[in-house]
C-alpha cells in the first residue's frame, strides 16, 4: 500500500465522520471542523502551506464570521423571536409555512450570503418539527 492510498483512506474516513460528527451534533461544528483539520495535518495528508492558502481565501472567512454570527443571534433570542413570528404566520398549513419563509427569505437574500440564510432560515422551522 503507498502512502498516496492511505493518504485517501484517511480522507476518506475523516470525511465520514466529520459528516456523521455533524449530522449528530455530538461536538460543536468549529471543533470537528478544526479536529478535522489538525488529522490532515498530523498525518501529513495537507502540508502548512496549503492550510495557509486555505485560511487567505475568503471564503472559509466567512464561513467562519457566519457561525460567529449565528451563535450571536441564537444567544441574543433573535432566532427564537423570529421563529415565533413565523410559526404565528404559517400555522399548520406547509403551504402557509412555505409562503412563509418565502417572505422571509426573498428580502434577505439582497444583503446575506446563501449558505446563511439558508442555515438561518431552517433553524427557524426546527420548532415546527417538534410538532
């Protein structure tokens, strides 16, 4: 076995479990992210330099300020008082909960980056599941 195919399993099964890792919630996200990260680069899979042309892309920045962001809004309540207007607006009705997000979502969508709004707006319809 070469070095190159280890290098795969260990992708591999680090992409497996960081997805189940996620999927459960059993560590917060940034920690199974970053533990992640600290595996590839203990076991030599990604060297120094390609995690520093990783960390000067802005995108994992933003990524980055948006689970920050997140965290802010769910600590502050805003989350929850938005999911208590929106769970008055759609009711029981998926159709009234689908306008619903709708509305919520469109205006949103001129000032915030996809992927939050998206994350934002489903957290918002968590207390609809409980139901």
């Amino acid at each position: 076995m070469t070095l190159h195919t280890i290098h795969l399993i260990i992708v591999f099964a680090l992409v497996i479990g960081a997805f189940v890792a996620f999927l459960r919630e059993w560590l917060p996200p940034g920690l199974v992210a970053l533990s992640t990260l600290a595996i590839l680069l203990v076991s030599g899979t990604i060297g120094t330099e390609d995690v520093r042309k990783v960390f000067s892309n802005s995108a994992p920045v933003t990524i980055g300020c948006m689970f920050v962001l997140s965290a802010a809004l769910e600590r502050t309540g805003a989350i929850d008082a938005l999911a208590r207007i929106f769970l008055r607006l759609a009711g029981t009705s998926e159709l009234r909960a689908l306008l619903a997000l709708a509305v919520f979502t469109v205006p949103i969508s001129a000032f915030m980056n996809k992927a939050a709004r998206v994350s934002r707006c489903g957290n918002s319809l968590r207390p609809m599941k409980k139901r």
